[in-house]
C-alpha cells in the first residue's frame, strides 16, 4: 500500500479518464484525475483506500444483482412498490443509468473498466 500512497499523493501523478459517452453522460468526455485535479478529496492514506473499495465494491454488487433481475437488460422489468400493490414497468435495458438507483454513476465505469481488463487477459 506504500506505492499506491505514493503515487496517488504524487503532486506529479497525472491520469485522466476514459471517454465512454455510450455509457452515462458524466462520462461523455476525458476527465482530469490527476493529483492537482483531486487533492481537495485530501490525501490517500490506507485506511481510506480500503474504505474506497468496499464502497465500490459494495456499490458493483448492487448494480450488478439489480441487472441480473432485469434479465441482463433483455426486456427489462422494474418492480416497485406502490402504496399496497406492485408496479411492473418495462424499461429500456440498454440505458445504464437505470441500473445505479441512486449509486455514483462511477460504479458504471467501474464495471466498464473491470470487464475490459478481464477480456484482455483472456
């Protein structure tokens, strides 16, 4: 964890983004993460690292088991309830967004990068 501290905490550490417009409007352009761009966020200590993931972890599951529910976006039911009674209605499952209910759209692009760099590797 050293190195992560390291280098995140870098005032020379320089990254952006990957533009992924398909996937959520937040996402439509390259965005500036490097040091200068996040350090209002204070810095990277591993205790905050790890509480970053568990986040994101946490967050990938939901996302991912609300999609699994909607037949992987193939002809996407929502469920909710209403007063007493369930509500079914159909959603477009190509949208992604609909998936997040109110996680961070970067839990989106997580899921984006996590499926690219397994693909690579196999």
């Amino acid at each position: 964890m050293g190195n992560c501290k390291r280098i995140f905490n870098d005032l020379g550490f320089n990254v952006t983004s990957s533009s992924y417009p398909m996937l959520h409007e937040d996402f439509s352009s390259v965005i500036d993460l490097s040091y200068k761009a996040v350090s209002g966020m204070g810095a990277l200590d591993p205790t905050k690292a790890k509480s970053k993931f568990l986040n994101i972890k946490n967050d990938l599951l939901y996302v991912k088991n609300k999609y699994q529910k909607s037949s992987n976006g193939e002809g996407c039911t929502c469920i909710r309830k209403v007063d007493d009674r369930l509500d079914f209605e159909q959603m477009d499952g190509s949208d992604k967004k609909i998936f997040l209910w109110g996680r961070s759209p970067a839990t989106l692009y997580s899921i984006k990068i996590y499926f690219e760099l397994i693909f690579r590797i196999f």
